[in-house]
C-alpha cells in the first residue's frame, strides 16, 4: 500500500514535470521566428570579431590582458569555416649568367568563411600565423604584420556572410648548378 502510494506520487511528479517541459517548448516554437541574424553575447559588445589560423574564436584584445592564464578557444562554424584548404610543393628553376639557380617552393592557401552573426556591422580580425621565412602571398594583403603574426581586416554587415582569401609562400634555395659554356655535343 506504501509502495503504491509512492509510486503513484512518483508517476505524478514525472509527468508534471514532462508536461512542463512540454508547454515550455510548445510556447518557444509559437514565439515569432526572428531575423536570422542573432546576436551573441561575447561579440555583440565588441566591433571586431578575432579569430586565429584555424577559425578559432580569440578574446578581445583589451580584455586579454586582465586574463592570466591562457583563455580556451572555441570555434563557432556559423561565425568562421575554413575552405579550399589547400598546399602545394614545385621546383623553380631561374638561369643568372651561366648559373642555373634553383628553389623549392612550398604554398599554403585557405579560405575563411566569415559571418557576422550580430545586429551591428562588426570588423573581422583574422591573425594568420606567419612561420620564419615564409611570406604572405594574398590579394588583399595584411593590413598589419605584428612579429609573427598577419592581420587581415574584413567588416562585414548584419547576417552578412564575407570571404577572406590567404596564401603563405616559401622559397628553400637548393644548389645551384653552372652551366657550361656553349652548346653540348653529343
């Protein structure tokens, strides 16, 4: 008889609770669908949004400095995607005098896709990390090169969605070989 008391309160309690949950979904999918266009928190206070090399989402730049410990990033593919990822290796062979010189040259390129998500226009701050001797090789070039790293400054209005292209180049010199004079007889 306890035990049926118990579980009749217990089957009461659950289903109260599941037809809560219900109603409180049945009343956010009557609410008006809104613009597209959603603001967030962390970057509907700030102009620029900043993401690194691989679209992860970076603090704001005046708030890093109140952090001590490094910040976690995140990434967010509605606000920033990499596309046509893509690297590629050749030789290239130029003739100085009776030198012949040669170089392997290695490129790296990506696209991001970017998209403001909030209700203002916003500055996108792309920090593209530039290894020793490797060379921006992009149309548009950085605005900025801060030490190692290139930025690239995009705005982009509410719900706009913006493409930012970025190539990377190095050239690896390789020995270079003389030539002989005149033509070769066989």
């Amino acid at each position: 008889m306890v035990a049926t008391k118990i579980f009749s309160t217990l089957f009461f309690l659950g289903a109260a609770a599941s037809l809560a949950k219900f109603s409180s979904s049945a009343q956010e999918s009557q609410q008006p669908a809104s613009n597209s266009v959603v603001a967030r928190a962390p970057y509907s206070a700030f102009k620029e949004i900043h993401v690194d090399q691989q679209c992860r989402l970076l603090p704001y730049p005046a708030l890093q400095s109140d952090v001590k410990k490094k910040p976690h990033l995140r990434k967010d593919s509605t606000i920033c995607h990499l596309e046509a990822i893509a690297s590629s290796e050749h030789m290239e062979e130029t003739i100085v005098g009776n030198e012949m010189r040669r170089n392997w040259i290695s490129i790296t390129e990506q696209e991001y896709v970017l998209q403001n998500v909030t209700a203002e226009t916003r500055q996108f701050v792309v920090e593209q990390f530039v290894p020793q001797g490797w060379q921006v090789d992009s149309d548009p070039q950085p605005t900025e090169i801060a030490g190692t790293m290139a930025l690239f400054r995009v705005n982009a209005e509410p719900g706009e969605i913006v493409r930012l292209h970025v190539g990377l180049h190095h050239a690896k010199p390789l020995h270079t070989k003389l030539l002989k004079d005149g033509p070769s007889l066989p």
